[in-house]
C-alpha cells in the first residue's frame, strides 16, 4: 500500500467545512475494487492489504471477485468489506449475463463513487458495466507488462481493450517503463500515474553483498509458477551456470499452476538438487 493512494483517499474522504463553530466531515468515499480472484501473490496480496489499512471513516471499500470461488481465494476474503462473488472463471460463457446483471446491481446498491480494476479479465468486463451503472470515476491498475502484451496477441482483445479505454479515467502503473509503454499503446500522458509497489526495502539494507566465495552460492527467486514469469527461461540459464560454477545453488519460493510442467523440464535438464522449487513460502523475507 503506498503512501500516495492512502494520502488520495483520506484527502477525498475527510474534506470538511466549519459551520457555526461545528466540523461536518463528508460521508466516506465508497471504492468499490475488482479482480479475478484472490490468491497468494503480488497484486492480489497489495490489493488485501490496501483494503484492510483503509480508515473506514473517510473510504468504504468493497470487492468484486470475477470468480472467486475456489477455497483459497475465499479463505483470503477481506473482513470488514463487502465481497461479491461471480462465479464467472470464463468471460464468454452462458454464465456471463447473469454476472453482468448480478454486477449491476450490485454497484447500483452500494453507490460507489469509484471502481478500481485489477487485470485483464475483470477490467474488460467491469468497465463498461460500471460506465454504465453510472460510476464517476473509473481507475484502472496495469503493472505486469508481460500478461498484458501477451493476452493481446489477440486481435480480439487487442479492440475490446482500446474500445473500453475511452472509459477510464486514470491509469495506474508501477514504473516509468510501464507508464511509457502504456502512453505508447494508446493513452493520453495525463491519464497514467506511477505508484511504486509500497514494499518497505529498508528491512533489507543491512545485508551485506553476497560472498562468491562460499563453498554453496544461492541464487534465489520469488515468483508464482506460471509462464510469464519465465521460470523456464531461469532453469535453462541455470543449466549453463551450473556446469561452469560448482558452488551455484538456485531456490524459488512460490508456487502455480506450471508446476507440473517445470518439473517435467527439470528433469529434462536434469538440475537435480541445483534447482529447487520450494513451493509456497509463507515467510519470504526469511527466504530471501
């Protein structure tokens, strides 16, 4: 959670005016917030913990999960803020119109004054139904580059993408790189504002520089399984190191759903011991 987007709510949820020698403070700000689903990684992670630092005098948050309906998305559910669930994991289903009036009436029933989209799937189908549910604002956040140039190899996603963007009103990213890509691909400089990752490093400062020399050198990576991530790419760099550093030792904490396939090369590359795939870490700076 960053300091800038909570120092943007409060300011939106605690103006007020003297009247007679009495403060009369605003209603809170209702910010509804949508995503495919929860789980254990970056965004989803940054996205509870946002919701649950917000001072519910000035925001009132709610949350729409595209899907949601798996165990560990519902166990990882908020407190203190409504949670819609729509039961859609395919966009273009015969499910789709029900979530669609599921959706709106939802958001005509909580009165958000803004929405907040979180990925691919759920901006595409949440951002004309908030348009036309009425909501004020419209933000959307895209940090991952990767998914998104992906998933727009199709030409399909690549109109309903630039169609939907004329109903946004700013654009999140994490990065300058992301923020020039993004004024790149089709929006207006104004639109898009860069918040960097609210990650305390400072925790972190008092490592020293690895020591090369150590009998064992490990090299460590934190990042869910799944192919943008390019695990692949790791282990077959890792294949080269290996042969010519006997000391190297590669470790990754997290766990997805190219597990089966990342095993399968790790056997084809035969990395035995030197590549490990610890699965989910629950203490990472630990593992770090």
């Amino acid at each position: 959670m960053t300091g800038e987007k909570v120092a943007y709510f409060q300011h939106r949820g605690e103006r007020s005016v003297k009247h007679h020698g009495v403060t009369e403070q605003r209603a809170p700000v209702r910010v509804s917030f949508m995503i495919d689903r929860l789980s254990r990684a970056g965004t989803e992670m940054q996205l509870l913990a946002l919701i649950r630092g917000l001072d519910r005098r000035r925001v009132q948050p709610s949350l729409v999960l595209l899907d949601g309906a798996d165990d560990l998305s519902r166990a990882l559910e908020p407190e203190d803020c409504t949670v819609l669930r729509l039961g859609l994991p395919r966009l273009w289903s015969r499910q789709a119109l029900r979530a669609a009036r599921l959706l709106r009436t939802f958001w005509q029933e909580q009165r958000p004054d803004i929405v907040q989209f979180y990925f691919l799937d759920a901006a595409h189908f949440g951002i004309p139904l908030a348009r036309w549910s009425g909501i004020r604002r419209i933000v959307r956040v895209q940090n991952n580059l990767g998914y998104w140039r992906r998933e727009q190899r199709d030409w399909r996603v690549l109109w309903w993408d630039r169609f939907i963007r004329r109903g946004v009103d700013v654009v999140i990213t994490n990065s300058q790189a992301g923020r020039d890509a993004l004024i790149q691909g089709g929006y207006r400089p104004e639109q898009v504002q860069v918040m960097e990752n609210g990650v305390d490093t400072e925790r972190f400062r008092g490592f020293l520089l690895p020591d090369t020399t150590k009998r064992r050198v490990r090299v460590g990576c934190v990042a869910n399984l799944r192919a943008v991530k390019n695990i692949d790419g790791l282990m077959r760099v890792a294949r080269k190191l290996t042969d010519r550093y006997p000391q190297l030792v590669f470790e990754v904490a997290g766990e997805g759903e190219q597990r089966a396939e990342l095993e399968r090369l790790h056997a084809e590359l035969e990395l035995g011991e030197r590549f490990v795939l610890r699965g989910r870490v629950e203490d990472v700076a630990g593992f770090l």
